[in-house]
C-alpha cells in the first residue's frame, strides 16, 4: 500500500476523531449542564475558571464556565480506580472499553464535509473510510455496545447492575429491529448505501426533509419528492426516537435510572471506567446526532444550491470549501445535540412495559408499514407502472395498515380497575 495513503489515513483519524469528534464529549456535558440550567431556571456551573489570584493577580478568569469540563476529567482521572472484590475481573474492566470503541469506530464512516485539495496534492476527502455499506457498517458496529453494558451488569456481581444489564439488553436489541427498518425508505429513495454520495445527492437535488431545489435532475420529480416527505418523515420520527433508546437517553435511560436501579450496570464502577461509560453515552448521542443529520438533513450541505460554490472557494491554491462544510456539520451535530438535551430535561422517563410496547407494537408496525408507502410513492413517481397497479398496490396498503392496527388493538391488554 502506497506510504502517502497510510499516512493520510492516519492523519484523517488523528483529526477527525480526537480533534474533532471527542472534544465534542466534554462541550456535550457542559451544554446539559447549562441548558438544563436554564430549564430548571438556575445559574449553571459559571465559576469553574483558571485561578490566577494564586499567581497575584486580583481576579479569577471564570470564563463562564467553560473550565468545568476539564475539571470533571482531572476529577474523575484522580479519583480512586477502586475495584470491588466481588466482580469478575476481566468482564469488569473489558465492559468500559466495549462501550466506547463502537460509538468511536462508526465515525469512520461518516463523511464531515467535502473535499479538500492541499497544493501539489489531490484532494482529500473528510471521511476516514469511504465504503459503499456504510449505514450497515454502523449498525453492524454500534450493536456491540449492548456487550459492554451486558458484560458490565453481568460482571458486577449484584443485583441492581445486573437488572440495568438486562433491561438494556432488552431495550436496544428490541429498538435495533425499528432503527433498521425505518431506514429501508430512506435508502431506497437513494438507491444508495454511499453515506458520501447520499449526502452529495441531497446537496445537488435538496434534503430528505427540504427537497426545495435541484428539480429535474433527479429520478424524481418535484411532486414525488413532496409526497415521499410523508414517509420520509414518519422515517425521521422513528429513526430519532429509536436512537434515543439506542443511547439510553431520557427518556429511556431504563438501564441506569436512579431512582429504581441507583446507577444501573455502572453501580459499581468508579474514578476513569466510570467516565468511559459516561464518554461512552455521549460519543453515542454525537454519532447518533452525526447520522440522523447525513440521512435526513443533508449532512455538511449548505443546502438551497450553495454547496457548489462553497466547495470552489479558495486561499490561493488551498481550497477551503471542505472546512466550511465541515463547520456547518459540526453546527448542525451541535443543534441536535441540544435537541437531545432539551428532550432529556423536558420528557420524563417511560415505565418499562411502556418501553417495550413502543418499540415492539408501535414502531415495529409503523416502521414496516412506511417501507410499503415509501416503496409505492417511489413507484408511482417512476412513470414504470399503471395506474391500475399503483391503485391495487394502495387498497393493499390500506387493508394491510388496517389489519395490522386491528391485531395490534385487539391484543392489547385491558386495563383493571381498582375494586373491579
């Protein structure tokens, strides 16, 4: 293999995954920190700062706030690696790891902006690995992480980790089966499994959500492009709310919640396993967040036709369009991720057989019903079929929606009421 390549790879990675990507991790927590302060109409940590009166000076720089994710580091990388008696050992520390290295390794399958051209160089792309199945590849990747949260209840040796372990195992095994099915319309609209040449698809013929230009060009028209936003949508919903569960979020930190598991599967960890989990969570919303954007927001895309005069700007021979579309991702990464935290401190938390009906009765229907509706808009936008045949696909859809409500009525349980 030729040296430039390896090296360029490994630049990539170094760049894009600890420059980039991590230090999204400690802004994350400082952004709850602050957002769930507003919410909760309180200050927020602001006092965490550099303290130069140890240096004479008269004053701290506070710098609001910002220092307090550096310091909850040095806290937890000072803090006692105590490792209970009781635990299996190898299981015990391996857990941590296993929860962190798949959040990390799908990034390198998304692409963060367009290309960059260095002089004398030919350009290079901000995607560490450019391959043609790139949503399996993270599907495939982040649904080991359920090892390591497993591994971590399993391993613990007590009652309420392992319970945490358990829920998770449930939870994201049963919302793995809505977050793949929900992306079937969406790759069937682009005909593609290239997260780069999706996302360059969006930014030539508009957004899965803002098909607002590019008309023409495409393989659908204006008015199928409108009309597969219905199932495009639907396709966003359980997408999203999928990765949430996925993640553990609120309102589906079911594994960890305090208030009936005390922490869940990390109840006996400390000091840095203990911030892997937490870096773990985090690097999964920021991977999640990067995703939901590629698919259904168009990525690094400007949108409304800006993107091919972004990517030609210029500083003399160094094309600077690529760091431009970089920064718009990582502006869109940072929207989402305040959309996790505002739902988060918003939404309280499920009881589990609520958990499991939503994923299992709700989601797995409503997600297998839109691949149906997706593959029929497709059809009637590609002038390929009758209209006899569209007509007799959408009775079939409508029978076969309604059947599916019907069972999925008719088998819920009924409510007792007390005293009856």
């Amino acid at each position: 293999m030729d040296i430039a390549l390896i090296v360029t790879i490994i630049i990539k990675i170094i760049t894009l995954t600890f420059v980039v990507v991590l230090p999204l991790v400690p802004i994350a927590v400082y952004f709850e920190r602050r957002f769930s302060a507003i919410i909760q109409d309180r200050v927020g940590p602001n006092r965490v700062g550099i303290p130069l009166t140890l240096f004479g000076f008269k004053k701290d720089w506070s710098f609001f706030g910002l220092i307090q994710p550096m310091a909850d580091g040095v806290k937890l990388f000072l803090k006692e690696d105590f490792t209970p008696a009781h635990v299996r050992k190898a299981f015990y520390w391996m857990a941590p790891a296993l929860t962190v290295a798949p959040a990390l390794i799908t990034l390198c399958v998304i692409p963060f902006g367009s290309d960059i051209k260095l002089p004398g160089m030919d350009p290079i792309r901000l995607v560490i690995a450019d391959i043609n199945v790139g949503p399996l590849f993270i599907f495939a990747i982040a649904s080991l992480s359920v090892y390591g949260i497993t591994l971590a209840g399993w391993s613990s040796n007590s009652k309420f980790p392992f319970i945490g372990g358990v829920r998770s195992t449930a939870q994201m095994i049963s919302y793995e089966i809505a977050l793949g099915l929900s992306i079937i319309p969406v790759l069937m609209y682009f005909g593609e499994l290239n997260l780069t040449k999706i996302v360059q698809y969006q930014a030539d013929h508009g957004w899965l959500l803002l098909p607002l230009w590019g008309h023409g060009e495409g393989a659908l028209s204006l008015t199928s492009k409108l009309l597969f936003w219905i199932p495009a949508f639907i396709s966003f919903v359980i997408f999203t709310i999928s990765i949430f569960a996925e993640t553990n979020r609120m309102p589906f930190d079911l594994p960890e919640c305090e208030t009936e598991l005390v922490g869940g599967y990390h109840t006996e960890y400390s000091s840095m396993k203990f911030a892997m989990f937490f870096m773990g969570e985090y690097a999964a919303m920021v991977v999640g967040s990067a995703l939901i954007i590629t698919l259904f927001l168009g990525g690094w895309s400007a949108g409304f036709g800006l993107d091919a005069g972004i990517a030609k700007l210029s500083l003399g021979s160094f094309q600077i369009g690529g760091l431009i579309h970089l920064a718009i991702f990582l502006t869109k990464v940072i929207g989402f991720i305040l959309f996790f935290i505002l739902v988060r401190w918003t939404v309280p938390r499920f009881r589990y057989d609520q958990l499991m009906r939503l994923g299992w009765v709700i989601f797995f229907e409503a997600a297998l019903i839109n691949v149906f509706l997706a593959a029929l808009v497709i059809a009637s936008g590609s002038h390929k079929f009758t209209p006899a045949i569209l007509s007799i696909g959408a009775v079939l859809l409508i029978v076969t929606t309604a059947a599916i409500v019907y069972v999925a009525k008719v088998s819920e349980p009924k409510t007792k009421v007390a005293g009856q």
